[in-house]
C-alpha cells in the first residue's frame, strides 16, 4: 500500500489540505453543519466529528510506532462508531476548533516522531501491516476526500495534482488487489497512463480528479469517457 516518506515536502502536503478545509469552515454555522453531506447517513458534523478524532486514532499507531507498545487505532468499530456520532452532536464552532487543533496536532506528532520510529511496523484497522509513512498518506487522504463529501463546493477537480496523485495510487493499490476489479487502463486528459487493472479491457480516460472521484464511488463517471460509453463497474472502496 502507498506510503509517504517524512519529508517537509509530505508535511506540506498534509498542512495544506488541512488548511483548505479550514478555510471552508470558516463561517459554518450549526445549521449548515446539521445539513446532510454527500454520505449516506452522516451529516456534515459527523463528517467533522470523524477527522478529528482521526487524529486520536492515528496517534495511536504512531504511539505504537515511537514506544512498541502496541496500540490499536481502535478499540472495535463500534467504539468508532460511537465516537463520531457523540463528537457529531457539539456545535459548529466546537467542532471547527476540534478540526484545528487535531490538523495542528497530527502535524506537529509526525514532525517529532523519532526516526527510528518511522522504520516501526504497526497495524492500522483495516488489517494491514504497515510503517508510520502509510499513516502519512491515510491522513492526507481523509483530509481531501472527506473535504469533498461535505458538499462545501469543493470537487475532486480543486484538489491539487501532488494530493491527487498520491491518493490515485493509493485507491488504485486497493483496487487492483480488490476481487471484482475489472480489467482496464486509466489515462488522464493528456492521454497520459494513470494506472491499469489486469491487462486488457476498455481505456477510461479524463481528468485526474475525475478519475479519483470515480475509484472512490464519489461518482459515477462524470467526465470521463470510455469505448461504447460505459465505464467498468468497480468494487466498493474502503
């Protein structure tokens, strides 16, 4: 799975998504964060309520990473689950300050963290074993796809190139191990290769962002075209 190594070019990366988010937030009201985001079942508060105590989970592993004290991301989903829904609850201001804070947090853990701790195999919830560098790219991750699921007006299409080619190749390495991919060849709008799943198959090609959209079932193809029109049919992310 994809990593990120410790370098303060990955740090800006992460700090920049964070503060694009933030500056969306900025005149959220209790109303707008009670609203529906574009997840099935959550709110715009549970969105918040879950990047922010993200961050207490990732620090668990990285916990785990700097001591060998094994600490798992969480207890069990349903203490996961728990703990979104009672961080959902707070007001708008309340949870943009927990967003913060927790952006601020996780920045200055993984700048601190000790180098022999960035060499520590840890295993997030998801089930893999994994070094500190894939914590760095679950983190930017959830920073940019979650920002779009809170239907703020920022689209798969705002998020930076460097972002977005770190998270295709993080989305497609799951894919491509996934059982049900379809084979195909993903190209950008220059016709550049993307990526490819099996060998053979149609080509879909568009905008980087729009790619991503599509991998992570954010949408259903828009701007992308493929022979006959119709787009594989992918498994569901993560």
């Amino acid at each position: 799975m994809k990593s990120l190594p410790p370098t303060p070019e990955t740090f800006a990366l992460i700090a920049d998504a964070g503060n694009r988010l933030l500056r969306d937030l900025d005149r959220l009201t209790d109303a707008d964060a009670a609203a529906p985001s574009r997840l099935d079942g959550w709110s715009r508060a549970h969105v918040l309520s879950h990047l922010s105590a993200q961050v207490d989970a990732l620090e668990r592993l990285l916990h785990w990473a700097r001591t060998g004290t094994e600490t798992p991301q969480y207890a069990d989903r349903s203490a996961r689950d728990t703990e979104i829904e009672d961080g959902s609850r707070q007001p708008a201001a309340a949870l943009v300050e927990r967003v913060r804070g927790s952006a601020d947090r996780f920045l200055t853990t993984v700048r601190e963290l000790p180098d022999p701790a960035w060499q520590a195999v840890v295993r997030p919830f998801t089930g893999e074993l994994c070094t500190p560098g894939r914590i760095l790219v679950i983190r930017l991750r959830e920073l940019e796809v979650h920002h779009t699921d809170l239907g703020l007006g920022y689209g798969f299409g705002d998020i930076p190139r460097p972002a977005v080619d770190v998270l295709l190749d993080d989305v497609s390495g799951y894919l491509a191990a996934a059982d049900g991919t379809p084979p195909c060849t993903l190209r950008d709008d220059t016709g550049a290769r993307v990526t490819a799943f099996g060998s053979g198959g149609p080509v879909v090609t568009g905008p980087r962002g729009a790619l991503l959209a599509w991998l992570t079932g954010r949408s259903t193809g828009e701007g992308l075209t493929a022979p006959g029109g119709a787009l594989p049919r992918l498994p569901a992310w993560i």
